[in-house]
C-alpha cells in the first residue's frame, strides 16, 4: 500500500514547487517550470529510494528516476487541469 502513497507525494510536492516558481511573475522562468518540476520529481525519486525502502516501486535507482519525473511532470498536467476546469467555470 505505501507504494501508492510515494506517487501523489512527490506530485504534490512538485506541485508546490512550482507554484513558488510562478509566484516570481517571471516569464522566462515561467518557460522553464515542467523543467525545474521534471528535475525536482527525479531528486525526490531517488531520495526516497535511498532513503525510505519500499516506499517507492523500485528495483532499482533508474526506475525511481522514471517514477519521479513521471510523478514530477504529472503536476504540470494537475496544473493544467485546474487551469482548463477555470476557464470552462468563468
């Protein structure tokens, strides 16, 4: 059960990470934000690998790199779909 759990944390995460990179109001920096998420959910991934076992469905450091930018880039989608659920509201 808790390798379900490792998905939505590092995609929370993520989530919030670039949140605070969209609060600088930066539009170059803006063109970067599924970059920067990209990276952090691959530095997630593999920390939680090292440092909590079986807490992320890994048999190895290439597959929690897969399962962080996965995760990582799925808050990019997440953000999109608040955004497009925004436009069809208002």
């Amino acid at each position: 059960m808790s390798e379900i759990v490792a998905f939505p944390v590092i995609v929370i995460m993520c989530y919030f990470v670039g949140i605070i990179c969209k609060s600088f109001k930066n539009e170059k920096l803006d063109s970067f934000i599924p970059d920067i998420v990209g990276v952090v959910g691959i530095c997630l991934g593999l920390a939680i690998f090292f440092t909590i076992p079986n807490f992320i469905p890994a048999d190895n450091w290439a597959t929690a790199v897969a399962v962080g930018i996965v995760s990582g880039l799925s808050a990019v989608g997440l953000n999109q779909v608040f955004k497009q659920a925004q436009k069809l509201k208002g």
